[in-house]
C-alpha cells in the first residue's frame, strides 16, 4: 500500500532502513531512493542487495538520521521512517521528525498501531520489544504511553493527511503533510 504514494520522478529517503527492504521495493516506483542507517553492518546488507538485484536507483549511506545537515531543505519529494519512532527515545525521534520535515516535503511514517487491539499479536509484539530489552523496551513503552504516532505527529509539527489502518491491524501508516 504504501508504494501508491510514490511516482516515476519522486525522490525519496528512508530513515533507519536497516536492510534496505523497504527502499528497494520503493525503487521500483519511484525516481530516486536514499537509505540511511546508523549501523554499518545494515547499510553493507542494502548496498549488496542492490547490487544483487542490479537495482541502480537506490543508495545506501551510514549516517544519523539526527543530523540530515548533508541535504538541502526540501531535496526529497518523500522521507519515510518504518517501525522506527518507537525504538527512539522521545527527543531523538522528535529530532528525527525534524530533519525529516526539513528535507521532504511529505514525511510517511509506519509504526505500532496505538491502542493495539488485544489479542495474541499484541502479545507477540509486547514479547518481541521486551526481548530487545534495555533502551528499546524502555522506548517502545515510553511510545505507548505518549499515545504512538499521534504524539509525535502533533509534536513534530506535522499534519496527518491520510492514513492506512485496518481496523484489527497492529500496524499503521500515516501520511503526512507540514503545518
């Protein structure tokens, strides 16, 4: 779903891409894509699967995503993040958000679905973030306790212009505009 917001000339960047799975599937729609991450060992991951799949409109750099300061403002059409804003602490993902506002002129965020609906998929994911342990956990909490996206949509400065939830669905995707 999320690949219906991308066309031919739209350049995107992909905030903590990890794997770059998400990027390159944007590759295919879109005119030019970006991934960045701060772990060098994910960025390695992306760039061989580019190079694998001979897909030539995507890079792949280590970088952190606090400090954008290599881009212009507004060189991106899209900047999106998934399931990254609650691994964050608060301040760093507002950080974040900011930089993402700056460089794109449409920021797209995924990430848990808050209420999460109860039921066993909450419970694998509560299970999931509590193995990751230490500060994720503690992030992921924090998350769920601000309210999800929706605080730090409203804290960002950012404006929800459409979104796509299925109603049992653990997951969210927010497309939004700037205030």
């Amino acid at each position: 779903r999320i690949l219906e917001e991308f066309q031919a000339d739209h350049s995107v960047i992909d905030i903590a891409c990890g794997t770059g799975s998400l990027s390159l599937a944007m590759a295919g729609v879109a005119g030019r894509v970006n991934g960045i991450d701060l772990s060098e060992e994910m960025i390695g991951i992306a760039n061989d699967s580019a190079r694998r799949r001979k897909i030539g409109n995507a890079r792949f750099d280590t970088r952190d995503a606090s400090d954008l300061s290599i881009y212009r403002d507004n060189e991106f059409d899209v900047a999106v993040t998934s399931m990254a804003i609650h691994q964050f602490d608060s301040g760093l993902a507002l950080s974040i958000l900011g930089e993402m506002k700056r460089i794109a002129s449409k920021v797209i965020l995924m990430d848990y679905n808050y209420p999460m609906q109860a039921g066993i998929s909450k419970l694998v994911i509560f299970m999931i973030e509590r193995i990751a342990g230490g500060d994720h956990y503690r992030n992921f909490r924090r998350y769920n306790g601000f309210g999800g996206l929706d605080y730090f949509i409203k804290q960002a400065g950012l404006t929800i212009q459409s979104e796509k939830l299925r109603k049992s669905s653990s997951f969210r995707i927010v497309v939004c505009g700037l205030q």
